[in-house]
C-alpha cells in the first residue's frame, strides 16, 4: 500500500534582516551603540553623523540630491518624546539650566573630567617597598620575580615553580631560597601577598598582629587546621574540636572575618565605569514627566553627496549605492524605533513607581515584565532587552531599568509590596534596632507581619543577606 499525501500547515516566525538589526540595536548600551554606529558609518557611504555633516550634507557634487532622494536623519530623543504622547510632552524644567545633566548647556565639560594621574598598580607598589628594603641583588632578583607572578589577588596559584624557571636565565635557585624571600614579601603591604592558598594568607595576616590580640591564639589554631568548619559556620563543633568556650570560638571567628582574603584586590581596582542616563524623569505641574536623553543615541543622516551619485553612476555603481542607501534607511528606521520603545518602557516604569519616586524605595511597587508588555503592546523579551545596561535619572539618583521591577509578596489588606520596598524596611529596622538587643530574622519577620506584609523568616533571612547585613549575634557583637 502506497502512502498517502498529507498535507500539514504550520506556522514559522522568519526573523528578517531588518528586524534581526531593530532587536540587536535595541540590546545595546548607550556607549555599544555608539561604537556599532560608528563602525556602520564607516563601512557605508550613505551614512554620516549629522553633526558631522556641515553643509556638504545639503549639497553634493552640482548641490542636487538623488532621484527622489532627500536628506534623512534619526529622530532626536526630543522628537521622539514629543511624538509618543502628548500627556508628557513637556520640556524638562531642568533644561532651563545649562549646568543639569543633559541640558546641552556650554559649561566647561573638561573642567569637570577626572584629573588624576593613573592608579598605582599592585606591582608597582609592591615594587616601591621592595627598592626600599635592604637585600641582596640575587634576593632583589627572586623578589621580583614573585611579584611579576602574582594575580589580581595577590597570590602565587602556580606555586613556586614558575618563579624557579623564570630565574634559570640568570642563576640557578632553589626552592629553599625562593620560599625564604617569599616570606619577605608576604610582610609588606599589602601583608599577605606572595601566599600559596588562603590558609597562607590568613596566617601570616593572624602572625603580624600584635600577641595579646583578643582571639589571635585561636584563630590560628581555626586557619591551621580547621577553616572548613568555619567556612560551615559551625561554631559549635569547633568549640568541642578546639575544647574552648563557645564564646572564645565566636571571638577568634570574628577575628578571622575582619582579614582579607584577597589582599592584592583593593590595588588592583576595575576602572570606574560612568553611566550615562538613556532618559530623564522629573515633576513638572504635579506630573511625573519623561524624556529621553539629548545623547541617548548619535544623529545620523543620509549623505546626500553620494545620493546625488547615484543617476550618474554605472549600472554596477548604482547597484550598490541603492542597496547601501537601503540599508541606511533600515538603519536610521531601527533607530526610530528603538528611540520610541525606550521612551514607552521609560514611561510605563515612572507611571508604576510614580511612589517610590515620591516616597523611596520602601514605596516600591511589585512590577513584572509582563505588566509593561502589556502597556506598551509588545513580548516580554523585548522588554527584558529594554531594561538591561539603560538607566533612568530621577531626582532620587540613577537607576537601571531593572531595578524598578521585582516580585511582590501578599498584604494583610489584599495588596502587594515589592522584594524592593520590604529589603528597604529590613535595612530601616536594622538600622534603628536597639544596639545590646538586635533583632533576629524571626523578629524582623514579625514586625514586618504588623506591618501587614506576610513574609517567612527564611525570605527575611535571604533579603538580609542580599543587603549584606550581619545576623544578630554578628550585630551584637559589632556593638
């Protein structure tokens, strides 16, 4: 028996090149962007900055465009503001003001640039104490030679061996001599470089601390031999184990917490990363109002000079000037849209957390992906591409998108607070408990309870931990 023919439909999303451009230019970052626009600029003759295009943008060879061609640009964040509501067309009052962030004002901008020299590095400062200490030329050698093996951390995770090959070129050395010199440079700041593990690390930090420091004698029985109870904080155990009080074992786990595990970190700091708001949200005539940035993406416009190349050009020529002005006009399209989608998500999260821009972050309202999606009229994934690396000024500081989103948990009246507004009240708590008596999870979930928010010890627990707040006993201690 032959197989019959079946007939099957059946739908398939096909992600053109248009629309692949539009959600990759919406992922970017304000300074991604730039950099993407740059690149495009570069490699077709059909695009250029309007800033950048003078006069030659209104006049090609003989001062005539294309046939059918005019000059386009980008929309300015201004006219896009300006396009997607009337409710919240309003220039910002801080406009007024060349000195407000985004006004475009003429003040002395490199005036205000950071000035200062580079950062000392980890080995240049280890270096600068090493040519301050008296040693020999051969110890001088393997000193640096340790130091030119450290990580960011501060440590030696190969161990000595790389040190050892490092050194054959000059001289032949032994591991008894480069361990001798390592313990040099364990003892200069930042103390505790030049270790092999943690263990290493904490001991000689516990070794240099004065004798009759309180718990000093039994931490370093805890960092000899006992760190991964520590690291279990089992206390309790480690007291039977090490046969001391309860107390004392508090004591010395205390004194291990305030030593640092990565001591070459704080010398090797990540550079400081500026943001740069994709939009404004500000009060004016008792409304929330926004806008986006004046910067928030590069004007571009459609070069008018090649344009008007086009009806002379050889049929070859013509080709391929017709598909780079497409692409402009797919481009400068992409960049239209990702200039409104901003502004409407911008606009849904300042109309839901109008609350907190009023009241703080214990105002914070529950908020979803979904919610937006749905005000806006577009998928949550587009959304969640929105909301990464763009980030809204408001008078309570700047924010990424992100962060006005959370989950929310059940009120006594049948409502909702955010993990933001109840992470807001702990640190509130915390912060005016009395001192000798803390408040424990539990405590903390209680008040929160006649507060009206129904919330476990454990979620409690995790928030407190998220906000990077000691237990109670730890509190108590700090006291």
């Amino acid at each position: 028996m032959k197989p019959g023919l079946q007939l099957r439909l059946h739908q398939q999303l096909a992600l053109t090149p248009q629309l692949q451009q539009a959600i990759r230019l919406l992922q970017l970052s304000q300074l991604e962007l730039e950099t993407e626009l740059r690149q495009m600029v570069e490699s077709n003759p059909m695009l250029e900055f309007a800033d950048e295009a003078g006069d030659g943008a209104a006049a090609g060879a003989d001062g005539e465009a294309g046939p059918g061609e005019r000059a386009e640009e980008a929309p300015a964040p201004a006219e896009a503001s300006a396009e997607s509501s009337e409710n919240w067309d309003a220039e910002p009052e801080f406009a007024l003001d060349p000195s407000y962030p985004g006004s475009g004002g003429n003040g002395d901008d490199d005036a205000l640039e950071a000035q200062d020299a580079a950062p000392e590095g980890l080995r240049e400062h280890l270096l600068w104490q090493l040519n301050l200490t008296p040693m020999s030329e051969r110890d001088r050698a393997i000193a640096t030679a340790l130091i030119d093996a450290l990580d960011e951390d501060g440590y030696l995770r190969e161990g000595l061996e790389p040190v050892a090959t490092a050194l054959a070129p000059l001289f032949p050395v032994t591991m008894e001599e480069i361990e001798a010199v390592r313990h040099r440079v364990q003892r200069f700041d930042p103390v505790g470089v030049a270790s092999l593990d943690l263990r290493d690390c904490l001991a000689v930090q516990l070794e240099l601390m004065e004798p009759a420091t309180e718990g000093r004698a039994l931490a370093q029985q805890i960092v000899a031999g006992e760190l991964e109870l520590l690291a279990k904080q089992d206390l309790a155990r480690l007291a039977r184990r090490l046969h001391a009080d309860d107390g004392d074992v508090a004591v010395a786990a205390a004194l291990i917490r305030s030593l640092d595990p990565r001591p070459g970190a704080a010398l090797n700091p990540a550079p400081v990363e500026y943001v740069t708001p994709d939009a404004y949200a500000w009060k004016a005539d008792g409304r929330w109002r926004v806008s986006l940035s004046p910067g928030s993406q590069p004007r571009l416009a459609v070069n008018q000079h090649y344009c008007s190349l086009i009806a002379r050009a050889r049929r070859e020529d013509a080709a391929y000037l017709r598909g780079q002005l497409q692409e402009a006009r797919w481009l400068l399209k992409s960049l239209k849209a990702r200039a409104d989608t901003l502004l409407k998500v911008a606009e849904a999260i300042v109309r839901a957390q109008s609350a907190f821009l009023e009241y703080g972050p214990e105002a914070m309202k529950p908020l979803v992906l979904r919610e937006v999606a749905e005000q806006v009229g577009m998928h949550e994934s587009t959304i969640s591409r929105v909301t990464t690396r763009k980030y809204l000024h408001t008078p309570r500081g700047t924010f990424e998108f992100k962060y006005f989103f959370s989950s929310g948990v059940s009120t006594d009246d049948g409502g909702s607070a955010s993990a933001t507004a109840i992470q807001a009240m702990i640190r509130k708590l915390v912060a005016d408990e009395n001192r000798r008596q803390p408040f424990s999870d539990q405590a903390l979930a209680e008040e929160l309870h006649r507060r009206g928010i129904q919330v476990a010890r454990r979620t409690v627990a995790k928030y407190r931990e998220a906000l990077r707040i000691p237990s109670s006993s730890e509190r108590m201690r700090a006291s």
